[in-house]
C-alpha cells in the first residue's frame, strides 16, 4: 500500500483519497493532486492508511506536490470568482434587486464572505442557503455602500490616478461641503463628486492647509494699502497666496501678502 491520505476539496465537500508518494505531509496541509482533468487543491484531512474506503474500485488519485504560495492564491481566486458568478445568476433567477459585487475566500476556515450593493434592504436568505449548499462552505452576504462599492471595484478618478480607496485610504473620512467652499471650488456636483456619486476624498486631503492660508489673507471687498495706494480686494487666489486687487482708476493688479503696507 502507498502513502495514502485523504483530502477534501472544500471545507465540507466529499472526502477523496490520495498517494502521497514520498511527500511527507501533515493534516491541514494543502496538496496540489492530479484529478484526471487538471491540477486542483485539496486538504489533507487524514493521514491514516485505514482511512481508505471499504470500496475497492475508487480511483487513488495521485498528489503532485505540496501546495506553493502561489497555488494557494490560484484556487481562492477561482473559487472567489466561482462564487460571484454563482451569486449573481441565482440572485437573477430569485428576483433580487442586488448587484453582487466582490467575493472574499478564506481557504483556512473555508468561510465566504460576498460583497453587494442595493438601493433598498434585501431579503437574502434563501439566497445563502442555496449558495452554501451549492458551493458546500459557509456564506455569508454584505451590504455595503457607494463608497465601498467603489473600493471593492475599483477604477480611475478625475485625476487620472486609481482611486484613492482602492490605492490606500484604509477608511473613509468625513467629507462636507464645506470643504469645498473653504477651498474656493465651484459647487457642481459633476465636479466635486467622485465615481462613488459621494464628494471627493481628497477634498479632505489639504483642507486644513486652505482654512490657514485663508485666515491670513484679507476678504474680498476689503480695503488694503499697497505701495501704490488704497486699493479693494476683488478676488484671491489661495494656491498662489496672492490677491487682485483695484485701485480707485479701477486699474487692477496682483500682490502678494507681503508687498501690502496695511489692511483695513
């Protein structure tokens, strides 16, 4: 008799048995074994030779090789799309309005979390039973948010770089309009709204740095005195720290902070 073990597929799945060959194994170790149609990964559930069913025309499929890193990470991903794709086409055919959005597999507890997004509560219950059943392991399903949303999928925003969310925001800020007025940014919604429908987070990014550079300029329609005389400020600029200023000719010029002799 060779060296054989039993391993599992999934958490729960059917038992199968294996020859090891010359691999030295424990339980709970993952095996790369040969299923007659491609590689696939299993569990080493067993060791014990006695282990083996009673019925002799099994087939003892053979084992490759102890599963790599990179193994690993192949089957959650086929499995994680496994699942998404399952999701969606019986949330379809139940008639949840649901839109599945990301699948998260933990090989160690064979625990599946599936990520979604809906404009109103969803009674998903019959939807995890017959996922769980379907794909033989836990299932658990959350609701998130637009923000969320956009982390799990991903893409580009307004400036041209992959989401902030995505990249490397570990949580969300609070975000006001507020900020945007602070920074003097036209409120359109098209302009200061990312993919998410949300106001941008980056509006947060420098917005302490706009309120100080602000509570050193002077306010619009203030008088201040340049070296060229009384004049009013019609506008400032905070990147730039300069103003425009108009004097009593209503000719118009730009200053620093420094080149002002006084405010009023």
């Amino acid at each position: 008799m060779g060296n054989i073990i039993e391993v599992r597929f999934r958490s729960r799945g059917k038992p199968l048995h294996c020859d090891a060959g010359d691999i030295s194994l424990q339980i709970n170790d993952y095996v790369v074994v040969n299923t007659g149609h491609n590689l696939d990964v299993a569990r080493v559930i067993s060791l014990s030779p006695q282990a083996q069913s009673e019925d002799q025309d099994e087939q003892i499929i053979a084992v490759v090789r102890q599963a790599q890193k990179g193994d690993l990470e192949k089957a959650r991903q086929e499995q994680e799309a496994e699942a998404l794709t399952m999701c969606k086409e019986m949330a379809g055919k139940l008639g949840l309005k649901m839109k599945p959005l990301s699948a998260r597999y933990d090989l160690e507890s064979g625990h599946l979390i599936i990520f979604f997004s809906a404009r109103q509560r969803v009674d998903f219950r019959g939807l995890v039973w017959k996922l769980s059943r379907s794909l033989e392991t836990r299932v658990e399903l959350r609701q998130v948010g637009s923000r969320d949303e956009a982390k799990l999928i991903g893409g580009m925003g307004r400036c041209g770089y992959p989401l902030c969310c995505q990249s490397f925001l570990a949580n969300f800020t609070s975000v006001s309009i507020k900020m945007a007025k602070e920074q003097n940014l036209a409120l359109n919604p098209m302009r200061i709204s990312g993919v998410c429908g949300r106001l941008l987070c980056c509006l947060a990014y420098e917005n302490k740095e706009y309120i100080d550079i602000k509570n050193k300029m002077p306010k619009p329609n203030q008088e201040v005195l340049t070296p060229s005389g009384k004049a009013k400020v019609i506008s400032i600029n905070l990147l730039k720290e300069t103003i425009i200023v108009q004097f009593d000719n209503e000719t118009t010029a730009e200053l620093t902070l420094d080149q002002l002799v006084q405010r009023r």
